[in-house]
C-alpha cells in the first residue's frame, strides 16, 4: 500500500489531507454503515439477506441506513419491474476500493479481541 505521507512531519500536513478523512468519517460514520457495506463485499443482496447478516438492526435503521449509502454514492439499488417487485443492493465501483480497509479493520479487530480476552 502505498503511503500517503511521513507521519514524522505532521506539520505539513496539507489541508486537502484533513478534508479528505473527514469526508471519509461521513460517509462511514454509524452503528451500521460498515456492516452493511461488509455485508455487500460478499455480493449482491436482498433487504432481506443483509438483515439477517446484521443482528439488531431494525428494517427502519437498515432502510435509512441504505438511503443514505445510495446518496452517497457507495451503495446501488437495482429496482426489477416484476411481480412482485424485487429490489437488490450491491456495491458501487467506489465503496468496493474499501475492501482492503475493511479487511485491514477485521484483521485489527479479530487481533484486538483476542489481546483483550487473554489480558
């Protein structure tokens, strides 16, 4: 991966740097939002189908939550005219860039478990 810059300079960190994590925290950011696009690195999915991979979210949460995915460009919902209408959700070409973030952060997460239940 390649390094965007020296964290040893932190001084010069440019501006469009601070920008672009915060844009990052805004799309990201929520209980769910994660989940959900980790859900969909495994394919395209149903409402249904992402439920059932998210325990506790409420079909009003998940809803919302895939509302605001869609308007920010990480998530595509594919509306089939048919009978009765069936309704999908995959990744954009852009939220699928984060799979090696979100396999970074499950690798960090299964390693930090594991360090907190021995300690």
């Amino acid at each position: 991966m390649k390094k965007i810059m020296d964290f040893a300079d932190v001084k010069a960190c440019p501006e469009q740097f601070v920008l672009a994590l915060n844009d990052t925290l805004n799309v990201l950011t929520g209980k769910w939002k994660l989940p959900i696009l980790g859900s969909l690195l495994f394919g395209i999915k149903r409402f249904t189908d992402i439920q059932k991979n998210i325990p506790k979210i409420t079909p009003r949460m998940l809803s919302k939550e895939l509302k605001d995915l869609e308007l920010n460009g990480m998530v595509k919902r594919v509306v089939y005219d048919s009978t009765p209408v069936l309704i999908e959700y995959e990744l954009t070409d852009s939220a699928k860039k984060l799979s090696d973030v979100i396999d970074s952060m499950l690798n960090w997460g299964l390693d930090h478990r594991k360090a907190v239940m021995v300690g």
